[in-house]
C-alpha cells in the first residue's frame, strides 16, 4: 500500500487580495496541514512593458506523517 504524505500545489490566483483569502480557506480543511506557502507577483512583460500582472501562490500541503501513516488519501482531479 502507499500513503499520501504531502504535496506542493502551485496557483494562478489575480490579486493578493485572493491570494490570502484562497491560502485561509485551504488551512480551514481537516484533512490537510499547511506546513508551508507563498505568494509571489508575477509580471508578464513585453518589449519591456507590463502588460499583465498576476500572483502564483505555492502550499505544501502534509496528509500523514513518514514514519506512521494513518489516512490512506486517494487524490482526484477534475476540471471544472
């Protein structure tokens, strides 16, 4: 059997303002600790000018300890 330990999610998210809201509602989840996270602003340039701006927000996410797993967490993806 294998165990989910932890995973690390990268996110498009438009302002800052979202950024914290989305990296809150992730802590408020059970089935997860948030071990680590970032927002960083990125800029989309061309020929020197911004012409976009947006921020990409990283969260590690911890599902079970190495040495004693205890959730057996199956991982889907759908989009949406």
């Amino acid at each position: 059997m294998a165990y989910l330990i932890k995973t690390t999610e990268v996110y498009r998210v438009e302002t800052e303002e979202q950024a914290k809201n989305f990296i809150e509602e992730q802590k408020q989840n059970d089935a997860y600790e948030i071990t680590k996270y970032a927002t960083e602003r990125k800029d989309r340039k061309v020929k020197g000018e911004i012409v976009e701006s947006y921020f990409q927000t990283t969260i590690t996410k911890v599902f079970n300890d190495i040495k004693e797993p205890y959730n057996n967490i199956t991982v889907t993806y759908e989009e949406k």
